[in-house]
C-alpha cells in the first residue's frame, strides 16, 4: 500500500505519519510514505525527524497541477492535511487562504481522480459551521463559515464532496475541534500561551475570554483520520469530537497552573474580528465505527505543556523568527 499524505510536515499532517510509521495502524502496516508539503512557516522537516529516513518526500504545492500529475500516481490512499490554517492570518490577508485551500483542494481532487486513487480523506474543520450558542451539530448542520479561513475550508470541502458526487471519486470529509499536542506551531493559542508563559511573558486573551472550544489531542484526532480512511463512506463527513469544551479563560488559567505562572500575565487584547463564540461537534456517527477517544484533556494537557519544556530547540528558533 503507498499512501500519500499532503501538508505531512505540518503539526497534525506529521502526527499522522510518525503514528503510521512507527506501527500505530495496524491496516496500515508496512504501507509506503510520501509526504508532500510546500515547508512554510508552519510546516518543517523536524517534525519528521523521529521517522527521518521512512518516508519519501517532495518539497511541493497542492495548487501545482503538474507536480501532482507526477507524484499522485501509484498511490492508494491519499490523505489531505495541506492547508493555511491560522484564522487571524486569514483576517489579515485572505488571498493564499483560498488559493491553498479551495485551489489547492479542487487540484489535488482532480488529480485524484486522474490517477484512480482508491481512497481520498479530506481533512477539515468545525469552523466551517460558524458559531453554536448551544448543543452540538451534527453532519447535517448547514454551512456558515465566518472568517475567511473557515470560509475556505468550506470551500475546499464542497469541492471535495462535488467530486464525490459528480465523478464518484471516493473522497470522504472528516471535521474536527481545536487540536492540541506536541510539535505544534506557537502561534496556536497552547503552544502560544505555553511558550509565553515559560518565558516569563504576557498570554494575550481575546475579549471577555468567554469563547468556548472543544479541544481534542491530535492523536484522537489523526485516529479518528485513519478510521475514515479505512472504512468511511465516500462522499460522506465524520466529525471527531473533543474531549473537553473549555472557554478560552478556563484554559489559560489550566496553562498557569500547570506552569506555575503568575495571573498577572494574562493580559486582556481587544477582541477579534467576527470571533465565533462556540463549537461543538456531535460525533455518533465516527462513534458508531467504533471510534473513541482516549486521551483525557488534563492528562494530555499536562503532557504537551512538558513537551514544550523539555523541547525549547524545536520552539525556541520559531519564535526568533516571528518576532
């Protein structure tokens, strides 16, 4: 089996190939790595390293028809990370948010098809719903994307299912919560706040602080992934649900505690635009494939903030960077 993951040197892209490599799915064993992935800013070799060596990679874009021409081909199972994910990047400037996201998508769909792939997975997000005030949706919850990253995932994922229905391409859409876990880029709100916080800096907290997520562990979230790669039905979606919805002001006061940091770090910022409120994910129907979470939130919590201590090398140059 040869399997091709895009975007695969990005936080959750290489969380899945290191767990494949490294014999975490079992249908999977002894499959064949490509990973394809264009290295910005948030995407790296390092997250690789542990698996260095395995895998086969190319240094590309999704939106490069004829790259994907060359490296699709052979492939059985294609699995679709790639993407620009940070919302107040999108705010900012909107235009590679569609370009990779819906472009990108619509090219990788069609080579795809081209090649006769057996098994596509389009990989997205709980933000393509907008906001909830309360319960949970379901896979049938319409689209009211708010923000122009979620706006393009929405996209990408209508194209995907277009080219479920229209050519029969065996694509299936999963949608998740807010991920957390190592190697993930400190821009993220964790990563952001932890990394802050071990330096003796001030966490920057948005509004009121009362906005709600549903976080999962990127481990639940990628075997949620490879479940609907191996027996999801094509052109349906699967959501993979959290373990834990917290408001963003119950989450940093878990980060200080579990740093020892001082409250008066939290420094209040102005509100950003168009800020959702709340997500919630009903996911009986990964549930009813057998899918469960296993990673308690103050369990995994308490791991990744260890994880970013014991780890500066990884994040401690990110930072330098963006500063």
């Amino acid at each position: 089996m040869k399997v091709l993951v895009t975007g695969g040197a990005g936080f959750i892209g290489s969380h899945y190939v290191r767990t494949l490599l490294s014999g975490g799915y079992p249908a999977f064993a002894g499959a064949s790595v490509t990973v394809l992935d264009r290295l910005t800013y948030a995407g790296s070799r390092a997250n690789l390293a542990p698996v260095e060596g395995r895998y086969a990679f190319v240094h590309g874009d999704v939106c490069d028809a004829a790259l994907l021409a060359e490296v699709v081909p052979g492939h059985d199972v294609v699995v679709h990370f790639a993407a620009e994910s940070h919302v107040d990047r999108s705010i900012d400037g909107a235009a590679d948010f569609v370009r990779t996201n819906v472009l990108g998508t619509q090219t990788l769909m069609e080579a795809c098809l081209t090649a006769g792939v057996g098994r596509v997975v389009q990989v997205s997000t709980d933000e393509v719903y907008g906001s909830i005030e309360t319960g949970s949706w379901d896979e049938s919850a319409p689209l009211a994307p708010r923000s122009p990253y979620s706006a393009s995932k929405a996209g990408g994922d209508m194209i995907a299912r277009a080219y479920a229905v229209t050519h029969g391409l065996p694509v299936s859409v999963t949608r998740c919560g807010n991920n957390y876990g190592p190697y993930q880029y400190p821009e993220k709100v964790i990563p952001l706040f932890v990394t802050n916080l071990i330096e003796g800096r001030p966490v920057p907290l948005y509004g009121d602080g009362g906005n709600v997520r549903d976080w999962i562990h990127v481990d639940d979230h990628c075997r949620g992934i490879q479940l609907v790669a191996e027996v999801g039905e094509p052109g349906e979606v699967y959501h993979i649900a959290g373990t834990a919805e917290l408001t963003n002001l119950e989450l940093t006061r878990r980060l200080i505690d579990l740093l020892g940091a001082a409250p008066e770090l939290v420094e209040r910022v102005p509100d950003r635009k168009g800020h959702d409120r709340r997500y919630s994910l009903d996911d009986r129907r990964l549930r009813a494939l057998g899918y469960a979470p296993r990673v308690p939130f103050d369990e995994g919590l308490a791991d990744t903030v260890q994880w970013y201590l014991d780890h500066p090398a990884w994040w401690k140059p990110l930072r330098a960077g963006r500063r």
